[in-house]
C-alpha cells in the first residue's frame, strides 16, 4: 500500500477515506444525505459484522438499524485524529451487538460459526484499504509477536464478541488459563503499539 | 494470573479491562459497571477509544454481508427522513401524493452505491433511455458555506428536486421561495415551499432553458403565500451554481 499519500495530490483512492470521514463529520453535522452515504458505503461490512457476533440474520438487521440511528445521534463526537471512520463505526456495530447480547434477547450457539470460516475477505473495499491502514499494520505485526494461544484468543473474542467463559469451553481450558492469555496477550499488545 | 512468565504484567499494572471491555469479554453486570466507567471516567474513556481505534482494524477481515433494502427504510423513518406532503405553489401541485408519500425516495437512495448523494439523486429520478440533456445538480449552501440543500434538475421533465440537508426553518409567518437565477438574469420564483422534507417542483416550460450549467438556484425568506414583486424580497438563506453531472 506503499502507493498512498499521506498528503493526496489527485484523486487516488486515499479520497475515498478522506470522503468517509468527512461524510461522518457532515453526518454529525446533521447532514441526512451524508448519512445515506455512509450507509451505502458501510452497511454490508458492518452486517457482516453484527452476523458474525449475533449468529443470526434477523438479530443481525435490528442491531444494524440500531447502529445507523446511534450514528445518526453521536457521529458529532467522532474525531479523525482518534479514529477512522470505518473503526468508529465498526465500534459503534459491536457494542449494538454486545448490548443485544447483554439484553438476553439473543441466545448463541455456544459453538463457533464454522460455516464463516476464516474470515478473510478477499475482495476488500478500497476503502477498507485505506481507513485506518497505519492502525491496521501496527495492529498486525504486534499481534504477530504474541503467541498462537494468545493471538487467537484476542481475534476470536473480536470476531464472536464472545466471552472469557466461551473462550475458555471452545477451546476445552479452565477459565483462569484463558484469561491469563488474554490479558497477558493484551498487556503485551499495548506495549507493542505503543512503541 | 501465573506470576512465573516474563510477560506477566507488573504487580502495580492494571488489568487490561478497558480493551476486555473493547473486546467483549465481560458480560453481565461487569459490562455494566465498565459502561458506566467509560461515561464517567475520562482515562478510561481514553483507553477503550485506543482499542476500539486500533482492534477495529480486524473488521476488514469481516466479509460484508448483504442487507435488505428494508433496513434503510427503518432508519430513514426513525432518523426523520419522513417525506412530507408538498407545500408548493401552482405548477407542482399534481406532483402531491406518489412517490413522496412513501419512503421510495429514500429507499432509493439506500439502495444506490455511488458516493456521491448528487449522482444517487438522479438515479432515482431517471435512468435516461436516449441521450438527453444531462441533469443539473447544485448544493445550495448558508452563508457560513454549510451544504443546506441538494438540487437537483432533470431537463426532460422540468423536474426539480430539493431536499434539505439540515433544518432550515423559516421564520414564524414566513416560508421559503426557491428561485432559478439564470445566468446574467434576474430571478425567476419556482414557488415556496416547507423545508421540512423533500420537495418536488415542476419548473414551467418557459424557464427551462435558462436552466444550465452555472445558473444558479437559491433559496429566500419571503412573507406566506411568497413574494408579492416577483423578485426575491427577504435575505437569501442558500444558494448554490447548478452543475451538469
């Protein structure tokens, strides 16, 4: 991705994140068009997200509506110089999600969703590319220092929202042995990227 | 935790509860007293936004999933993107009812993949068949350079199509009047109307040829019932050139 500018001269694909988060703030600004935009631009990623933790379709839908209203109401306090617009946005997907499961109205399957696979996505948005790109390579190559039990624990948790208890039964260790990675894995991640 | 590896944090470190928070791992009334942390705690607040900026990241391995087209109705619904029933004099007045009195438009407009709301606009109004004049588009700004409004007009039909960005009421006992102001002449009203929603306006015949790239719409302030001298009487609260897409 060496090809993007910091400091974009023409219209490459570094605009389309400009664009994201300027529509975000526009969007914060009460700006109803932006709002379409950033929804046709976000939406199928952010189901994806939301179907991933919630394991089902209609649970999925309403936390996506809850999730664009709450945009609608708080993109005033998104701020460019914290976060892309894409990770904001993906936070505000998750907590919905979490919250739904907090709420009891959803009941998992306490076994992974094996049909998702791996979740790569192989034909990824150029705006995906370009949001948060510096974040993402930091994110990776620290993750890449930490072992394989830590590293999985850290991305399985992100992908299913699931717990330390559910960690701990898919992967058939005490409760005490799973948290231990984890944090230790986070402790150490934080150290990585704040380097 | 065992104290015996080298990662081990610290005795005096803290647990990593805002990125546990982040990530979910707690559930039940731990989540809830970390929810509560992150309102009242500035540093904490802090914390969970360096993990949600930095393992937000992972969501590009998220495959997109598709969405139905009714998700965007709700939103637009519960977020006031009502269409109202038009307000505007004379030529538009057969346009009431139809496709504003559902949520087409802004159904249309969620279905539509383009980036830019200008060109989703005239998507929905018209897929042409034969090449015709292309549509003109023009973001109607305040003075502070705001985007207040987005028009836009398909020289087939004569067909205008406001719609507010932001709330714009006019004042008490006044409305707005949209104007075309052709290129070196003098406006011409296109009717009041209640910026509360989208408006739909049928430019007469006779103007449309006025209406081309860099003429401009603007919209004024005017007592009810609009200007009484033909020409636009109170302030000019947004304008903007018209462009062909």
């Amino acid at each position: 991705m060496a090809f993007y500018s910091p400091l974009p001269m023409t219209m490459t694909r570094s605009d389309a994140s400009i664009s994201l988060a300027a529509r975000l703030q526009a969007v914060g600004r009460g700006d109803r068009a932006a709002l379409a935009e950033v929804y046709n631009s976000t939406s199928p990623k952010l189901m994806g997200v939301c179907l991933r933790i919630l394991g089902e379709r209609s649970e999925a839908e309403d936390v996506l509506q809850e999730t664009y209203v709450t945009v609608w109401r708080r993109a005033g306090t998104f701020d460019p110089a914290k976060a892309s617009a894409i990770t904001w946005l993906v936070a505000v997907a998750r907590n919905k999600a979490l919250d739904r499961i907090r709420s009891g109205k959803v009941r998992r399957a306490s076994t992974p969703l094996e049909d998702a696979g791996e979740i790569v996505d192989p034909a990824r948005s150029a705006l995906d590319e370009v949001e948060g790109a510096d974040d993402r390579r930091a994110l990776i190559g620290c993750l890449e220092e930490l072992d394989d039990d830590q590293k999985w624990s850290i991305r399985t948790a992100f992908f299913d929202g699931v717990t330390y208890e559910e960690l701990a039964a898919r992967r058939g260790v005490p409760l005490g042995t799973m948290k231990s990675w984890v944090r230790r894995g986070l402790m150490k991640l934080r150290g990585c990227l704040e380097q | 935790m065992s104290p015996k590896t080298t990662d081990t944090p610290e005795p005096g470190d803290e647990l990593p509860l805002a990125a546990e928070f982040v990530l979910g791992l707690v559930q039940g009334a731990e989540r809830d007293a970390l929810e509560k942390r992150r309102r009242d705690d500035y540093r904490f607040a802090q914390d969970v936004e360096f993990w949600e900026a930095r393992l937000g990241t992972l969501a590009e391995e998220v495959k997109p999933a598709d969405v139905p087209a009714h998700i965007w109705d709700r939103i637009a619904e519960e977020v006031g993107h009502k269409p109202v029933p038009l307000s505007v004099s004379s030529a538009a007045k057969e346009q009431r009812g139809g496709i504003w009195q559902s949520l087409n438009f802004w159904r249309g407009l969620g279905i539509a993949s383009s980036a830019l709301a200008a060109a989703s606009l005239v998507l929905v109004l018209r897929t042409p068949q034969a090449p015709p004049p292309p549509s003109l588009v023009a973001s109607l700004t305040l003075t502070d350079g705001k985007s207040a409004f987005m028009a836009t007009v398909d020289r087939m039909t004569g067909k205008v199509m406001l719609m507010p960005a932001i709330d714009t009421p006019a004042p008490a006992d006044h409305t707005h009047e949209l104007w075309l102001v052709p290129v070196g002449g003098t406006p011409q009203s296109l009717g009041t109307f209640v910026a509360n929603g989208p408006v739909l306006v049928k430019m007469p015949d006779d103007m449309m040829p006025h209406a081309g790239t860099d003429a401009m719409l603007a919209i004024s302030v005017e007592p009810m019932g609009g200007s009484t001298t033909g020409a636009p009487t109170g302030p000019v609260v947004a304008s903007g050139k018209m462009h062909e897409l």
